[in-house]
C-alpha cells in the first residue's frame, strides 16, 4: 500500500487526512491486508459453510393476480386520481 494508494481512498472516501492521518490509515490498511494473507493461508477444503444457502429458503417467484385498485386504497385517508395524497412535507 503506497502513499498514493491511500490518497485515492481519501479522495473516494470524501475524507481530507492529515500526514499524520493517512500514515495511521497505511498502517492499519497494512495489518488489514496482512490479516486477509493469513487467512488465505488457512485449508479450509473440508470445512462446511455455517451459512444457509439463500436461495432455498425462498418461495418460487411466481406471478400473482395483485390489488384491485378498490382494495388497494380502501384504507387509505385520501385518494386523488388513483394515487395516494399525502400531506405536503416541505
């Protein structure tokens, strides 16, 4: 990680650094990166995922009949031209 490096992510991030901040920054984005290579290190081959698989636990997307335009605003304290009327905020 140079100091260039770690310019750009100030700039991406919006953030003005001192040169005492962004040496902090490089250190400690420097110990992030070498935890991340320890990690690879790690033979997780037989290791199970301790995660659900997402996409099993869903319902099929399957298309439904909706609201009718009655249902959809039986509720709703104000109605004007088939939408629903709020208070205006600003």
């Amino acid at each position: 990680m140079t100091q260039i490096d770690i310019e750009k992510l100030a700039k991406l991030s919006r953030l003005t650094l001192s040169e005492a901040e962004a040496a902090q920054a490089k250190d400690r984005l420097q110990g992030l990166l070498k935890l991340m290579e320890n990690l690879k290190e790690l033979d997780l081959k037989n290791v199970e995922p301790m995660v659900a698989d997402a996409a099993s636990s869903l319902r099929n997307d399957v298309p439904e009949q909706g609201f009718s335009y009655q249902q959809a605003f039986m509720n709703a304290p104000h109605e004007e031209n088939h939408h629903f009327a709020i208070p205006k905020v600003i």
